[in-house]
C-alpha cells in the first residue's frame, strides 16, 4: 500500500488584545492548551495548540494581542506575536466584527506586508460574528480585503463554534506536504510546569481587579511526583508591591484560597490525577525588569529593550 501523504504546518493567529486567539486556538484542538479571561493581554508568550484534521496536523500559535507597548513586558510580548507570524505557514488576522477597524487593526494591516514573506499565506477570520447584522460584517468585509489581499476570509464565532470547522478544513487543505511534528496525542507543546502557572495566573486575572493582573507573574518552582499517583505543584506569586500581596491574599486568605481550590480543580482535571496545590505570594518590586522573569514566561528579554 502507498504511504499516506501527510500535512503539516504551523498557524500564527494574530491581532489585537482580546480578539479571540487563544478561545479560537482551544476550540480547533478540542481541549483548552492557552488561558481565558475577558481582560486584554492575557497572553503572554507564545502557546502552541495542536490539532489533526485528516491526514493533516495543524500547530496552532496563540500570539499575544498587538498592541502598542508601554513597558518592557508589552515590547516582548509584542516581539513574539509578530515572530510568531514571521516563522509561521499560514498566518490569520482575527478581527471582531463588532469592533471593526480600529485603530490597532489598521496598525496591524499596515505592518503585514513588512512582517510577513510571499511564501506565506494570510487570511481574515471575523469572530464574534453574533454580535453584528449580516450587512454589516459583508461591508467590514469588504474594507479589509480592500486594506489587504487576504487569501481567504472566514466569518467565525469562536465561543460558540460558528465556522470553525470550515476555517480549519481549509488550513488542513493549505497546508505544505510534509510528516507530522508531534506525537498523535499531543495537544500542546508547552512544558507542563509553565501550563500549571498559566491556569493559576488565569485564575488570579479572574478575580482582581483592574491593573493588578499586569503587575503579577506566576513561577513553578518545584513540581513533585508522588508515589501514589498524585503530583504535588508549589508556586510563587510574584507582586510588584506590599499592598498588592495583601490584595492577592485578601480578607483572611480568601482570595488565595478561592484561586488555589479552582487551580488545583482545573490542574486535576487536565492531567487526571490528584494535585495538591501550594501558592506563596512574594513582593518583588523589580520583577518585570527581571531576565529570568522573562524566561520563566517563554518570553526574550532582549526584545523587550527599547
């Protein structure tokens, strides 16, 4: 019998804070591989998802929302979304319809051509597509394709699953010929240690307030495997103020605890085994000047000079 001819690929998915990446990538693997909340700039570093369609093995990159940078951190994280873009095969723009074109979107429309090569394939996916009329997503449409030749333009929901199937049999079908890059049961390339700091700091994102999920960053510091099944995880919250630790912990402990109990829940539920979760809130004024901050985050801390 011929060998199978198989495909395989990577697919940046840029735009702005908020649009809908990592919602979108956790929806084309099937499981959630990249953290949620409704704040922007929830992503920090570049996540791989993996999905199979067919004979075809798709490696999803949720970038961080483009932006324009303030701090360090933003001028990082801003680098590994457009190198995402750059070393990725197919590349796609997601746009909420509701939203238009923004000001971010025309920044973003203006530096494809720059940051992305001929061999590259880009398309348009307008998400949150049940948010608008149906005259209204044809003229936004119509005045990004006239910004830029898109390839392909899907309209999306990637919440409710609306056209995502569509969106990713076309990618099986663009993408080059060549074996698949992971394992078949792999559904995320991202070490296990910074996934569990991602899922606590996801939780935090969801419970505080206003700018104090920017000043906080998360760190596995031991991940111990137990004889009896379990897996014992410690972790360092690292806040830039004493009175941002007193918020984390909150009256009484309560909002560490209620965190640690929906970590620990989620973490359990992901790698199917008991996790006993330990969080320890440390002030370090200086930490988003820190290089092995950086690191810890999958991010380069050169990128982040200005």
């Amino acid at each position: 019998m011929p060998e199978r001819q198989t495909k395989a690929g990577f697919v940046a998915l840029i735009g702005e804070p908020n649009a809908g990446k990592s919602t979108l990538t956790n929806a084309m693997v099937g499981a959630k591989v990249s953290i949620v909340t409704h704040k922007v700039q929830t992503t920090r570093a570049r996540i791989r998802g993996v999905a199979i369609e067919g004979d075809a093995q798709l490696v999803f990159v949720d970038t961080p929302g483009l932006f324009r940078p303030r701090r360090r951190l933003d001028r990082a994280m801003v680098a590994a979304a457009w190198g995402g873009a750059a070393d990725a095969d197919i590349v796609v723009l997601l746009v909420e319809a509701h939203r238009g074109i923004t000001d971010g979107v025309r920044a973003i429309l203006d530096a494809l051509s720059e940051r992305t090569s001929p061999k590259q394939t880009v398309a348009l996916a307008i998400n949150k597509i049940d948010r608008v009329k149906s005259e209204v997503l044809l003229e936004l449409s119509s005045s990004l394709n006239e910004a830029y030749p898109f390839a392909q333009t899907f309209m999306i929901s990637a919440e409710k699953g609306y056209g995502v199937d569509d969106l990713r049999g076309w990618l099986a079908e663009t993408l080059p010929e060549g074996p698949w890059l992971y394992p078949e049961d792999q559904i995320a390339d991202i070490p296990m240690r910074m996934l569990a700091a991602e899922v606590t700091r996801e939780k935090l994102t969801l419970r505080l307030h206003q700018e104090l999920p920017y000043q906080l960053t998360v760190e596995t510091e031991k991940w111990d495997d137990r004889k009896d099944g379990s897996v014992r995880i410690d972790q360092l919250i690292y806040v830039a103020r004493d009175g941002h630790k007193g918020i984390v912990l909150g009256n009484k402990g309560e909002t560490i605890k209620g965190v640690s109990v929906a970590a620990r829940e989620e973490l359990a539920e992901f790698l199917g085994r008991p996790v006993h979760l330990f969080l320890q809130v440390k002030v370090r004024p200086n930490w988003l000047e820190e290089k092995e901050r950086f690191e810890e985050m999958g991010l380069d801390f050169r990128d982040g000079s200005s």
